[in-house]
C-alpha cells in the first residue's frame, strides 16, 4: 500500500458507536435503569404493601415509614453519587448500582421484622440513586449527541419507570397467586424475591449499550457551575413534588382494596399506569424542549395535583382510572423536567451536580411524604384525607415553579 493510499484511510472516520448509530436502542437500554431503580425497587411496594399490613398487622404510619426508609436511603445514595461518578464513571454507578438494588430486594424475601424491612428499604433506596442518577446523566450526554431528539431521549430514559411498573403489576400477582397457592405462610417474600431477580435480568441487558454514552462528547473543563441560588424556585417546587407524588404512589393500591375493587382491576390499574409513564416520553417532550425555566415543571405539577386529589372525592371506578393514567402520564414528566432545566442552563461539566442536587432535594420530600400522609391516614377521614395533603403540596410546588426564571 502507497503512502497516499494509507493516509486516505487514516483520515476515514472511525465507527461510530452505538449511541451514535442507534440513539433510541441506547435509550430504551438505559431506560432499564429507570425500571429498576424506581419501577421495581420502588413502586413495586404499592402492590405488597396490603398483603404485608395484613400479615404483618401494620399501621397506615409503619407502611408509610417503609417508603420514608426507601427515600432516606435515596437521600443518602443522591449524596454520595456525584464523587462515586467522578472516581468510578457514570457507567459502574448505573451498573453496580442495579445489582446492589436486586440483591437488596431479594433480602426481604427472607425477613419479617419491621425493623429489619425498613433497613432493606434504605439499602435499597442508596443504591437507587446510584442508578438514577447516574442513568439520568447518561441520557443527558445521550441527548447532547442527538440534539434534536434530546426530550424525546430523556423522556424515554425516565419513561422507563413505568416498564418496571408493568412488570411489577403483571408479575407480583402471579407470584403471590403461586405462593397462596402453595401455603406459604408469608407469601409476599416470594414476590420480593422475584422482583430481585428481574432487576438482575434487567442489569444483564442494560450493561453493555449503557457503556457507549459514559464517554460521550464529555468535556471536563469549562466556566460556570451550579450553584444552588440561582434554582431556589426550581428546588423548592421540586421538594413539594417529592412531598405529594409519593403519597399517592405508595397509598393508592391500598385506597383500591379498601373501596372493594378486585385484584384483577387493581393489576389493571396498575398496568394503565404504568403504560401511561411509558406513554409520557412522547407526550412531553417538545414542552421539556421548548421552555428553558421553571414553566415546564409548574405545568406537570398542577396537572398531578388534579389527578391526586380525584380519589380522595370520588370511589367511581373511570374516575379512579381517569386519575391513574393522568398521574401515570405526567409524574416522571416531572422527573424529566429537572434533568431538562439544568442541561438548557449549565454547561455539561456541572449536570452531575445540578441533576444531584435536585435529586437529594427530592428524596428529602419523599422522606417527610410518606409519614405523614401514613399518619393522617390512620386518623379520621381515612387514606382520602392523606391524599388531599399530598394534592396540596403538589399545587404549592407548582406555583414555586412557576417563579424559577431561566439563567442568562
């Protein structure tokens, strides 16, 4: 070969890789993050929560601490998560993450005491961030090659979340059908086992497509940061969202079961609702695009309070339906448009600490959520009562959105 032949074919790009080559692919593989991390490690808990109150004869208050466990842990993974990236990589954080949180599941699937379960909740919870984060930032970088799907792309990653919700409302039954079946004694550790074992299998297909984007068009230097000041309405309207969305979405099966509905509408409740998370990738994209401030976050916000408080006016099953899927259409829009206002404001080099930030803002919401909502509910007016509360932080969570303005 001359020489001139051999330049010619040094100067030919290399391949591209798969998140250039194959953005939605890549998407929806890392989509598998968000299904773990949140619609198995954590909203599957909705589905086992009455059958454990029964077994197990818990209050509304020590079923509330349970989530209120799962979002301290979340507080205390969000914490340590931008240093475990910056030494080990976005990559190793989303992929040990996952395998922390199913082996984590599987705990419980050999536990009663209370205490005990409230320890696998937090444990389960620090390795959820480590997923969520690092997946969310992952999307970003993912959106950065791909401008002009860049919503669409993060939508899809948080759209994920409702995946795992599917998955939780089709496989918990069976498993508990299975374990009733055989006179197991406490036949929701089966279930907690077996969500253990589909977030493994989950790890196992996101792994490798997820290691195209950790490198991807990162620059490590640059001017500017974040800095928490100038998204004070940002954080605080999303500190009320974590407050209120958890309410609903560790109550609402057991208001379903408390009003007579069946096992079979409760799963396809459940089912709707997670269809509609996955549905909500496409619905809101071009808004998380449009607006560079706080508008997109006060408009979802609203909008969740309204599906929030319809169960606590109405026992109607369409209404019931109406309020799951509007709640399943909007609540990870929320999510998405936190990840959508630090990429629009920050240069990339500060998206893991602005996309932290408001990831410990908001489990610091769901911790207080839980507990509360579980404590009004054992009082009079019941698990409605508990939901107005949770529609009321979401309203006030809306207006402090409205005022977060965009950076010059």
């Amino acid at each position: 070969m001359d020489k001139h032949a051999k330049a010619a074919l040094d100067s030919l790009p290399g391949p591209r890789s798969l998140a250039e080559r194959r953005p939605f692919l890549t998407a929806f593989a890392l989509a598998l993050g968000a299904a773990i991390s949140l619609g198995l490690t954590r909203f599957s808990y909705a589905l086992l929560l009455p059958p454990m109150r029964a077994d197990l004869d818990w209050s509304y208050f020590l079923s509330g601490a349970m989530n209120t466990g799962n979002a301290l842990g979340y507080f205390l993974g969000a914490l340590a998560t931008p240093g475990l990236m910056r030494r080990y990589g976005a990559h190793a954080a989303l992929v040990g993450g996952a395998v922390l949180a199913g082996l984590f599941m599987m705990l419980s699937g050999f536990v009663v005491d209370a205490d005990l379960l409230i320890g696998q909740r937090v444990l389960a919870g620090i390795a959820s961030a480590f997923i969520f984060i690092s997946g969310g930032l992952l999307a970003a970088r993912l959106g950065l090659l791909h401008p002009e799907r860049s919503g669409l792309l993060l939508g899809i990653y948080y759209g994920g979340t409702g995946l795992g919700i599917v998955a939780s409302a089709l496989l918990v039954p069976v498993v508990l059908d299975a374990a009733s079946a055989h006179g197991v004694a406490h036949g929701w550790q089966w279930a907690w086992i077996a969500l253990g074992a589909l977030c493994l299998l989950a790890t196992l297909a996101m792994a490798v497509p997820a290691r195209q984007v950790d490198g991807a068009a990162s620059s490590a230097n640059g001017q500017g940061g974040f800095r928490p000041r100038d998204f004070g309405f940002g954080l605080l309207g999303y500190l009320m969202f974590g407050v209120g969305y958890i309410g609903y979405m560790t109550f609402v099966i057991a208001l379903l079961r408390e009003q007579g509905m069946s096992g079979a509408t409760v799963t396809l409740f459940y089912a709707a609702l997670g269809l509609a998370v996955m549905a909500s990738s496409r619905i809101w994209a071009r808004m998380l695009d449009r607006f560079k401030g706080g508008q997109s976050m006060a408009i979802l916000n609203a909008l969740l309070g309204v599906a929030t408080i319809l169960p606590a006016l109405t026992a109607a099953p369409v209404l019931m339906f109406v309020s799951g899927l509007l709640f399943g259409g909007i609540f990870l829009s929320v999510v998405a448009s936190t990840t959508a206002l630090v990429r629009h404001n920050l240069p990339q080099h500060a998206w893991s600490s602005g996309i932290s930030a408001f990831t410990t803002v908001f489990a610091l919401g769901q911790i207080v959520g839980p507990s509360v909502i579980g404590w009004i509910a054992d009082g009079p007016g019941g698990l409605q009562r508990g939901l107005v509360f949770s529609a009321l932080a979401l309203f006030i969570g809306a207006l402090l959105a409205s005022r977060q303005r965009p950076l010059s």
